[in-house]
C-alpha cells in the first residue's frame, strides 16, 4: 500500500516501523504463551508477579526477577512496539492517499469484472501447489504409513 502512495516515503522509515512492528508483535505473542501457561498451572491475574502464590515458590530467586521483566514487557514495551508503528505506518499512507498526484490511473469496469475471479484462481492454485508439497514431503513417512497404509485416509466414526 505504502509503494502505491502518490508521495514517497523514506524506505528506512518504513523499515523501521515494520522491524519495530514484528518485534513488538512478538514480544507480545511470547508474553501472552507464557502467560496463558501460567494461567492453566494456577496463575492468578489479580495478583502482581511476586504476590502471586505459584511464583513465590520458584528457585533461584532471580527467575521471579525474569518472570516481572517478561511481564513488563508483554503488557507495555509488546503493545507500544506493537501500536506506535502501526499506526505511523496507516498514517503515512493515508496522508499519502489524500495528497494530489498528477496522473490518475482508472481501471476499466472489466478490470474489476476480472479480478475477483481471477483471485480465486489464484488463491486455488497456491493452495493446490501446497497440498502437493506437503503429500510428496510427507508420503514416505514411516510413521504416517504404518498409521494411514492405504492411499487415501477415509475418516472412521
């Protein structure tokens, strides 16, 4: 979207939304595994990191110290690396959405006949090339021939 921007943006800029982007999201996304785990093994939310009973009890006392860094992270450094560059990001291609170019390009009412069609098709294809890759990946597998021995896998209640 941003490439098709009548104005151009700086690609660092860009790059550095989208590095800082994918390591907020993952932060996030680690923070909130660890936390969902914690969550099943007694975990209690309304407590803080070192109130809680299940954290009280680790060895050495350096994990809890890890544990309250994870939790920092996940709940303010995860979202503000997740939310400032996303919405610098919208905001840069909306200004340049909005801002006059010289040249307008339509496409034909054919054109846009065409392309939900053709996204199907090409949407099938990509998920037809997949399916095969992943058969011929897995086809000599001992595991899954002693399991499935027949060609086809025919579901039984």
């Amino acid at each position: 979207l941003i490439e098709r921007s009548p104005r151009v943006v700086s690609r660092t800029a860009i790059y550095i939304c989208i590095i800082t982007f994918v390591m907020g999201a993952s932060i996030h996304l680690v923070g909130d595994s660890i936390n969902h785990r914690l969550i099943l093994s007694g975990y209690q939310l309304h407590l803080s990191v070192r109130e809680n009973p299940i954290i009280k009890d680790l060895k050495p006392a350096s994990l809890i110290d890890s544990f309250e860094l994870l939790y920092y992270y996940d709940e303010h450094l995860g979202h503000l690396l997740w939310y400032i560059p996303f919405f610098i990001i919208l905001f840069i291609y909306f200004s340049g959405c909005f801002s006059s170019s010289e040249e307008q390009r339509k496409m034909p009412v054919s054109g846009w006949l065409l392309l939900g069609p053709s996204a199907l098709y090409y949407c099938f294809g990509v998920t037809v090339l997949l399916v095969t890759l992943w058969v011929a990946f897995l086809w000599n597998d001992p595991v899954l021939r002693h399991k499935y021995p027949r060609l086809f896998y025919v579901p039984e209640p």
